[in-house]
C-alpha cells in the first residue's frame, strides 16, 4: 500500500488548511450573497448535487474548505457499479441487472457480518439505491459528459460491473497533474458546471448554517480575506464522513482514533456537515464505524515486506503479548490490530533480498531483528517465552497442517525458520467513515420525530449508515456519493 505518499500528499493539503483555520472571521470584511441553493463541499456528491441543481435552472454556489476539488472522491478508482446501464446495453453485456447487483450486495453485508445490527443495511433504501445506480451511470455519460471505459466484471458472488473512467487509475503520488480515475470524474463534473454557470469557491469552509425559525436560509462562509453571508433556499451538505476528525471516532470507534492520520479519505473529512447538520435539527446515527482498507507498517518500505502475492495470508501478525489474535486469512484485518495495544509481522530470513531493508533498520520502535525469538521478543518488549511458544506453534502447525489455534487454511501455512527474525510494527489504514444524519428518500435532514428541517439536504458520507451492516461493499462508495448528490440536488433546486 502507497501510504508514505498518501500521507505526503495529505500533509500538504493539511497544512493549507491549517493557515486557513488561523483567520478569526470576524475581523474581515464581510460581503453578502444569495443563491438558490449552496452546496457545502466539492468532492464527489458536491459536485453532482451542484449539477443537479443548476440543471433546474437554480444558481448555485459551492462552498470547498480544502484549495482543490474533487475529496476523496478524486483519490478513488472512479468506478461506480450499476446493471443494466446504457453502456453496458451498447456493449452487450446481458447478465448485469440492477436486482443482481442488489442482491449481491445484500449477500456480501449477511455474509460478512453475521449476527450484526438487523437494522442494517436497509433493505429498502439499498434496493432503490441499486436501481438509482443505474440512473446515476447514464446521467454522467448523457448529461454530464463523462466517457466510461467498457464496462468489466470485478468481485465474485455474481454479475457485478463497474463502469470506470477512461482514463487510468490515479497514481500512487495522489491526484496527480493529469484528470486520471476518480479524478477525471471530477473533472467532468467541473466541466459541466462551469458550462451551466455554477459559482465554486474553494479554501473557504463554511463556518455554520443559517437558521430562521426552525428552517436552514444560508451559510456563513470565510477565506483568507473575506467572510461571507450567503441566503439560500437550500442547503446540501456534502463534506464528506469524520476519517479525520480523532474527536468523533474517539466517541464511536475508540481504538481507531489513533490512526486518525493514516486515513486514505481526503484530510478534509473532519464531520463538518454532520456537526451542522446535528446543529441544526437532524440526528445521528449512534453505532457509526469506519472502513477497515490495509495493514501496513507507518514507511512503505517495510510494508514491502511482510506483504506477499497473497496479502497477508502467509504472515503471522503478534500482539505485545507475544501472542497471535487473528486468522491472518481473514479478508478485514484492521478491526484486529486497531484493538491490539501493538502489533506486529513476524518476517525470516528465508528471502534475503526482500528483508535486506530490515538489517540493521536505525528506528526499533518500526521495525527490530534478532537470531532467536526469545531476543527477538526482548526487543519488541514482549515477553520472550509467549513470542518463542506462538511461534513454535505455527511453525508445528505449519508441519502438521493443521492451524487449531485460528484455522487458517492448509495452503498459508508457511514456516517461519531461517533466521535472522523481524518483526515490523503494523497499523490498521481507513477509508471512510459509515455513519452520519438521517435523511428521507429527498434527502433531507429529518429530525428524531422524522420530520424535515426545512430547506437542509445531506448526501454522501453525511448520511451513508443506511446502506451497510459493518463492511463495505465494492462499487457502491461513489455510487451513493454521485447519486445522493444528483438526488439531493435535484430537490434542492425544487425548494420555494
């Protein structure tokens, strides 16, 4: 996994931001606005909300904290999964249909989290959601503008399509200079919003909602040299879940709150609309989690290698008691190590080549070797009879075949016999977050009693809970970011 440059990469967006969250607001000149609709945020769902909206004739401004578009909808692939689209008809493709996709994506949250909340994913909000996909896929290319490359097959369980941009995936280093994957959606949305007159202000966060007897009018709004105060009919919060904001997942997901830094979701995503939103009315959901992306070591360099063609499935991964707490098979392996108070990758000797960057390694808090277990263990500060039992276990069950301790499968059962020994400090890394307010089938922020606040919308991660149990399921995050932004938007437009 690319973190070291992702993390760069975020750092510098992050400092930007810091110098803007240095300005008091309330020593600049102020300048007055209004618009039929303000859309706060420019990432995936923004943009599409904002499109929407102008499409209906409505003059729309677009409030960005960050100096760039796009969130962390421009870091992603760009596929959105759908059945039946226009494209995969031209292309021929006759066994992706929106009923099929729904199911597998009903069968992947069963499947993957047995026993969890019966509550979630919503039955009926996931069914209406997969057939928007549909729609959500044929108004990019039609209206937009944006160019699909052939549709193609991924995942398993079933036809499932994803329809992906044109052009190639980002790369490593981020967004990157050319309009590439997640990216080049961005770019077509900005092309077409500017084609239809739509006003996008970036560095500059909203600061709150304007709220007159109950309903949303406006937004306050400030960047380097200007406040501003902006009346609206509506108002459709898009900035994105809370990946970043250590304060929130303290309070739903505690022991990832460390790892608050290492997310891949853009560093703007700190819960601002969702903090408004609550604010102003809505309600959040109370069991919000994250998504679980990668096991990694904190330099890319030594997540090499304890990485395999197989992932991790070969490696065996130990807590700071010296003892292994997971089967290393396991397709989400974040929510173990996030629980642990450290872990770690056990590596031998067994490729030099791919080791040679852990001898000597100058950082032992990242990475420490030895020539036995019992001194290997003394260095990782774990008790040196539990690390030399754990791992003459595995190496025993590795020879017998047979893993009673985590029933890790026959053919990952690889020993760990040539020494020097390593061990390399493991973190979990996010995506987003699954969480939010409650919204109705507009969109619109409701209250505990289900009524709407007036004039507020939220799509996205602002309002995503509904749509899973406690996994993500793959070609619906920009699914529900574009479409809940073209939905919310659309109505948005329709506020008197």
């Amino acid at each position: 996994m690319r973190i070291a440059k992702t993390v760069v990469a975020a750092s510098v967006s992050l400092m930007a931001l810091c110098a803007q969250a240095g300005i008091d607001p309330a020593t600049l000149p102020l300048e007055t606005l209004s618009a039929d609709v303000v859309v706060v945020g420019a990432g995936g769902t923004g943009m599409a909300a904002a499109a929407a909206a102008a499409e209906k004739g409505a003059k729309v401004i677009v409030f960005e904290k960050m100096p760039m578009i796009g969130g962390s909808s421009a870091f992603a692939g760009g596929a959105i999964a759908g059945g039946s689209t226009n494209l995969q008809k031209k292309e021929g493709v006759t066994d992706a249909t929106p009923e099929g996709f729904i199911k597998i994506w009903l069968d992947d949250q069963k499947r993957s989290f047995p026993g969890g909340n019966p509550a979630f994913p919503d039955v009926k909000l996931v069914d209406r959601m997969g057939h928007e996909f549909t729609e959500t896929v044929n108004w990019l290319e039609t209206n937009v503008g944006h160019q699909y490359a052939s549709p193609r097959p991924f995942g398993y369980g079933g036809p499932r399509y994803a329809h992906a941009p044109l052009k190639s995936p980002v790369p490593a280093s981020g967004r990157g200079s050319s309009p590439a994957g997640g990216r080049f959606v961005i770019e077509s949305l900005k092309t077409y919003t500017d084609k239809l007159g739509v006003d996008i202000r970036t560095a500059t966060p909203v600061d709150d909602l304007v709220v007159k007897d109950g309903a949303v009018v406006g937004v306050t709004a400030h960047n380097k040299t200007t406040r501003y105060e902006v009346s609206a009919k509506a108002v459709v919060l898009a900035t994105g879940g809370f990946a970043h904001n250590k304060e929130m997942l303290a309070k739903f997901v505690p022991q990832y709150a460390p790892f608050a830094d290492l997310s891949v979701a853009t560093v703007g995503a700190t819960g601002d609309g969702i903090r408004m939103a609550v604010k102003a009315g809505g309600v959040m959901y109370d069991d919000a989690w994250v998504i679980g992306l990668y096991v990694n070591s904190l330099k890319s360099e030594l997540t090499k290698t304890f990485t395999t063609k197989d992932k991790y499935k070969d490696r065996v991964f130990v807590n700071q008691k010296g003892e292994r707490f997971v089967n290393e098979n396991l397709p989400y392996l974040t929510d173990y190590v996030a629980e642990q108070e450290k872990a770690w990758a056990i590596v031998d000797s067994a490729d030099a080549e791919k080791v040679k960057v852990l001898v000597d390694y100058p950082d032992a808090e990242l990475a420490v070797g030895a020539n036995t277990w019992e001194e290997l263990a003394r260095k990782m500060g774990v008790p040196p009879e539990a690390l030399k039992r754990t791992m003459d276990a595995y190496n025993e069950a590795c020879e017998t075949g047979d893993d009673k301790a985590f029933k890790k499968p026959k053919t990952y059962l690889k020993p760990f016999l040539k020494a020097p020994f390593y061990a390399v400090r493991v973190v979990p890394q996010t995506g987003g977050t699954m969480g939010g307010v409650k919204v109705n089938d507009k969109f619109q922020v409701v209250r505990a009693d289900g009524s709407p606040v007036k004039g507020l919308y939220a799509g996205g991660e602002v309002q995503n809970r509904p749509y899973y149990g406690r996994v993500y399921t793959s070609g619906t995050g920009l699914g529900i970011a574009y479409t809940s932004g073209r939905i919310a938007g659309g109505y948005a437009a329709e506020e008197k």
